[in-house]
C-alpha cells in the first residue's frame, strides 16, 4: 500500500515512523506534501536517504495526480482541512484526516457530506478510542456493569507548559482552529459520544480567559522581562520544544483570542447527561472520567493509568491497572494507524472514529464556543440537520 503525507509538522512524525517500523509491512510512503519546502526536504533527509526518499511535493494537487497513492495522511493545519480532504475524496483516495475535523460548521458539512458520497475508508484522528484505558471503559459500560448509564463528568487538566504552549503558536487565535475546545478537545467531545453510545442534543458551555491576560510589568519577549526569574511560564526552547513551540513571546501580552478554561453541558436523546471540562490550571497533565451508572459508579485516570468500579451494593471495588504503551497518545497512534491501515487492505466500514464521528466532535466544539459568546442553549440536532441537506442532491437533478 502507498501513502502520502500532507503537512510535516510534529504530528505528521508518529504516521512516518509507524509506515517505517514495519508494523504493517506493506505501507509505504511515496509521497511528502507540504507548502514550505524546505522545511519538507529537511524533513525528508531526517528519515529517508537520498535513494529512498519519497515523492516532494509542494502542492497537493500535484501528489493527486500520481495514481501510485492509494491512501493520504492529512496532518496539514486545520484551515486547509476542507479543500484538501474533499480533492483526496474526488480522486478515490482514501483518507486519514487529523482532529479537528474543520475550522468552520459550513466547512465540517462540506466534508461530511463528500465522504458519504464515495465507498473509500475515511477516518478522523480520534486517538482516545484507540487507547487501552478508554477501550476498557467502553467494554465495561456495553457490558451492562454499570447498570444503566445516567450520567458522565469527564476533564482535560493540562500542565502548564502545554497551557503556555498554546499561547505561543497560531492555535492562539480562534480563527486558525474553530476555537480553543475544537483545537485541543474536539476528541474529548468524541469519546464522550463513543461511550454514551449516541448523539448530543443540548448543549450549554461557559468559558473565558481568566488569567492569561495582558500584564503592564510584563515585557513583549520573555527575553526582556524583568519578570523572568519568577515567571513559570518563562520561555525555554527546551521546555517548548515538544510542544511544537519556537516562539519567544510573553503569554500574557501577545495578541490572542482563545479561552484558559472552559465546561460543556450535555444531553443526549438517550436522556444520558455529560459534563466536561479544560482547564489550563492543572497541577498534572491528564483526564479523568466519572461515569454514573444505576449498579456500579466508574472512576478512571488516564495520568494514572486506572480505572476503578464501585458496586453501590453491595459495596465492592474492582481496579483495573495500565501499563505505559510504548508508542504515543498512550497506545492511540499506534491502534489508530493499524485500524485505518487495516480497514483500507481489507475493505472494512467499521464505524469506529468515521466521518459521522468527526463531524459531531467538531459541530459541538463550534457550537459551544457560540454558546460561550452568546449564553445560550444550542440544538446540535437542529444544526446537524444542515449536514443532511449538504448531501441532498442540487434541485432539478
């Protein structure tokens, strides 16, 4: 099977030395696409040699010319999602398209409604359905432990090099990525979906910047503030180099838009309620999920690597324990590759993280920012219904 890759930032890395390692022996990469070429061919000579290295291309259009590529990574930024995914679509590509699904509702329906239309595999990078920890949640709550499921209270904690990260790249402003939930959780709303087993119908989300704010003692640069010798969020490259961060600007006093905290309220038609949560305040990077059922309440800690049932009665606990999985997202790049991989050599349309799965994530990401705004409730059903008449045929034909 031959792929290529659209975009080599950070993200882009994990898929390329997945289809080097060998796990799926028949993967190659015969394609690089990327607008900045030169960080394209740097990329290039990290993993390949002079005699193997794969097609450069600087426009996509061009790598969809050769009939060689049979499936495409999309890991460009999130703005370029809907042109490129829906021109792969029209050449019969099969592809792979990183979260968040699109920036815009308009742009998510304009995708969701191409991939209904073809019979190749699309998958969105929803890598927490992937991950042995949410796997296991997702077993023990089809396998009736719980009792019915009532209700889910789910959190995003991040630590504050990740939080300060975000203010230092271009996910700082909503434009770039739909907002601050649709960029960093809009998986977080998928595996919400994925465990409830159904879709969302009211939504209410409040939210703001509480702390990242502009300070007057505080400089442009984080090299010319008097203030650096106390700042936590103090730039050094190699704190915020993995976070996919070069730039030696002041947190607080750079230009942004995006939010430092945020909760979603939900309500499914299955009656089932759900809670979640992003805060930037975290004391330790992790998430954590509470799920509320009629026989049994679910506590896991994906930091932690647990998960904890408790019988309401009689009153009994069983744990279950993690270990640390060897590839990144906690296992999740690596199921997540295979499965998609898998599902193009063999023709399969399981469900698990499709289209249908990165439109809602992404719809109730956009729409909880308006909610923010405007302090309303939204009807995600009500907005969903505009991605159905995106695939209704033009009148007359």
């Amino acid at each position: 099977m031959n792929v290529a890759i659209i975009g080599t930032g950070s993200r882009s890395t994990a898929f390329t030395e997945m289809c080097l390692s060998g796990i799926r022996g028949d993967v190659a990469v015969k394609a690089l696409v990327d607008i900045d070429v030169e960080k394209m061919r740097r990329y290039s000579k990290f993993y390949y040699s002079e005699a193997d290295s794969p097609n450069l291309y600087s426009d996509y259009q061009g790598m969809l010319e050769n009939e060689e590529i049979d499936a495409v990574f999309i890991c460009a930024s999130d703005t370029a999602h809907k042109d490129i995914a829906i021109a792969c679509m029209k050449k019969e590509k099969h592809v792979f398209l990183e979260k968040p699904m699109a920036t815009t509702l308009d742009d998510c329906f304009a995708i969701y409604a191409e991939s209904m239309r073809h019979d190749r595999i699309f998958r969105m990078g929803f890598v927490m359905r992937h991950t042995n920890l949410y796997v296991r949640i997702k077993e023990i709550v089809d396998s009736g432990a719980l009792g019915q499921l009532i209700s889910v209270e789910a959190k995003e904690m991040m630590g504050h090099l990740h939080a300060g990260s975000f203010f230092r790249r271009w996910h700082r402003f909503s434009k770039n990525n739909g907002g601050f939930l649709n960029a960093k959780c809009s998986h977080d709303m998928d595996i919400l979906n994925w465990i409830i087993g159904d879709e969302p119908v009211w939504l209410s989300a409040f939210g703001s910047r509480s702390f990242f704010n502009p300070k007057q003692d505080a400089a442009e640069k984080c090299a010319d503030c008097g203030l650096k010798h106390s700042c936590k969020y103090f730039y050094k490259p190699e704190d915020y180099g993995n976070f996919n961060c070069v730039e030696d600007i002041c947190v607080f006093n750079c230009e942004k838009d995006i939010v430092d905290h945020e909760v979603v309220n939900l309500e499914y038609r299955n009656q089932v309620t759900a809670s979640f949560t992003v805060s930037m305040f975290g004391d330790r990077a992790t998430r954590t999920m509470i799920l509320f059922g009629t026989e049994a309440t679910l506590y896991a800690d994906l930091a932690g690597l647990s998960i904890t049932v408790g019988r309401l009665f009689p009153h009994d606990v069983v744990t279950y324990q993690f270990s640390a999985a060897d590839s990144g997202h906690g296992g999740g790049d690596r199921g997540i590759f295979t499965d998609f991989i898998d599902s193009v050599a063999s023709g399969g349309k399981e469900d698990r993280s499709d289209a249908r799965a990165g439109l809602l994530g992404s719809v109730m990401a956009i729409a909880a920012e308006t909610s923010m705004r405007t302090k309303q409730v939204m009807n995600l059903q009500e907005l969903l219904k505009q991605a159905n008449d995106e695939m209704a045929p033009p009148s007359g034909v």
